[in-house]
C-alpha cells in the first residue's frame, strides 16, 4: 500500500473548495483575451525571450513561439511537458507516466553516441520567469522536478535557434521560457483545479493571491502529482528485450547494479511530488521593478 502524504488531503480539500466556490472566477483573464484577438493582433503578440526585451513577435531576430493559456486549456494538456507538445519543432516523448525526454530541432543525439543515462538534452536552455532550471552536475533538465505546475503558466516562450550570446553555454540550440501568472484584477485571486485518471494518476493544484494595485501583487500556489508507471518491465539495451523483474542492470560502462528492488522499492511509482511556490512583483517608480520568486518543492 503506497503511503498518502498529508500535503495530497490538505490539497484535495482546497482545491476543491475553491473549484465550487469561486468557479465563476476559473478563467484567467489573459488567456480569454488572447482567445478573442485577430490574426493581426495575434502577430503583434509580445515576446521576451528572444532579445531579453519585449519586442513584437515578428521583430524577433530568431524564429520563436509563444503557447497562450488558452491554447494549453483548449486542448486538454495536464503537464507543462504536454503543453510543449503544441510548439512547432519539439520532440517530447514520454518515458513512463509523467517523465520525459524533450528536445528541439532534433538535437537528440547531441552529444553523438550518447548513452542514455547522460542524454538528457543540454543544448536547450529552459528557464522560468528568465531564470534557468537545469542539473548543476552535468546540465540537461529534470522536467519532472519543475517546481511550477502547469497552473501556474501563463504563457511558454521558445526561441530555436543559437542564443548562447545572450543567455550562455546551454542556449546552444534554443531558449524555452515559461512565463508564470499574475493577477490581473484588483483584489483576491482564486484558481484551483482536480484531475484523476488512469494508472492511479492524480493531478491537484491551487492558487490564491491579492492584486493590491496596478502595480504590487503576490500570489500563493501549492501543487501535488502522484502517477503509476504505465508498464513495469525494464527495457535491456543490449539484448533488445523488456524484463519484467531483471535481477540486476547493465549500463554501458560495465557496472553492474544489484538488488534492484532496494533501489526501486515502489517500483510501479512513476511520479509522486508536491511544491508551494510564491511570486511577487511590484513597481517602486517608472525606473526601478522586481519580481521575486521563491518556493518549496519535494
């Protein structure tokens, strides 16, 4: 029997009160504006990733997309890593329930003849809000430990193309940057959200905040993800063959790995995490701003 954390009941609670409560106030205000713009407007869409400054879309120096809430929430998506699925040249392929493996433009093989314990992709910088989430050990990123939960985005940028001059080493192919939500209206902030599926899965996130005036605001959030392993069997590279219970694993080095089962106690566990985060942004003067971000995540 696979222990409940008290975090998962406090967030059921939550999340559902909210849902009933303020369900009239579920839909962002942003997404329904980008909703009901034209093809032109939607041109002039403003973007920050590709020159670090807000520029026009088509101003951009490099070929870049920009995902809006609306089209995460029109087609269903219950990952940040799903949603990316929408942006022309991704590769997002799913290992297991919740993990996955993201590339752009193909650079799956960089560096060539990778094995597959460091082919994580470490070309591809991704970011939130400007600020870069990657492994400090060997680089690549771990996207199923993002701190943020897809409610909490407001939009996802990415430029394709060399960005390393702005942004550094890891932006040789590109620049993935996702854009958290703010509230747009004076006063409380509400947002919550339950999703339960197949292979145990279950998906439970909320949000409250306060929009003191056009120019301070703060927003809460707390997120809990719990998903099964859609298959058990282990697949061996080197014999070309799924083991439904292997007593040991072969890497390419040589080394072997014993009593499996002490490394994996919940084998059919994929994912099981939960996060709080809190962001804030204010406006001292024309001149000076800032946003903060900060949280907790297991």
């Amino acid at each position: 029997m696979k222990k409940i954390i008290p975090l998962r009941n406090f967030l059921l609670l939550l999340a559902g009160g909210l849902a009933i409560t303020h369900a009239a106030h579920a839909q962002n205000d942003t997404a329904t504006r980008f909703e009901n713009m034209s093809l032109k407007d939607l041109l002039n869409v403003k973007i920050v990733s590709a020159s670090r400054k807000s520029e026009a879309l088509l101003d951009a120096p490099l070929s870049a997309s920009v995902l809006t809430r609306a089209e995460i929430e029109h087609a269903g998506c219950t990952t940040i890593m799903e949603a990316l699925r929408l942006i022309p040249g991704m590769i997002v392929r799913e290992e297991t329930n919740g993990n996955y493996d993201i590339e752009l433009r193909g650079m799956d093989n960089v560096p060539p003849d990778a094995v597959f314990d460091i082919s994580a992709n470490t070309t591809t910088l991704v970011m939130i809000d400007n600020r870069p989430v990657y492994s400090y050990l060997r680089g690549g990123t771990f996207w199923e430990t993002l701190p943020i939960a897809l409610h909490d985005v407001e939009r996802i940028e990415v430029v394709r193309g060399p960005s390393a001059a702005l942004y550094g080493p890891n932006a040789v192919n590109g620049v993935i940057n996702i854009i958290t939500r703010q509230a747009n209206k004076d006063g409380l902030y509400l947002n919550a959200g339950m999703l339960q599926g197949s292979s145990l899965t279950y998906i439970n996130n909320a949000a409250v905040g306060y929009r003191f005036n056009p120019s301070w605001s703060v927003i809460a959030s707390g997120n809990y993800e719990s998903r099964d392993r859609t298959q058990q069997s282990y697949y061996e590279f080197q014999r070309n063959q799924y083991l439904t219970d292997p007593a040991w694993f072969v890497n390419y080095t040589g080394d072997t790995i014993r009593n499996v089962h002490q490394q994996y106690p919940d084998q059919p566990m994929a994912v099981n995490k939960y996060g709080a985060n809190i962001f804030a942004t204010g406006e001292l003067s024309a001149d000076v701003k800032f946003a903060l971000s900060t949280g907790l995540q297991h």
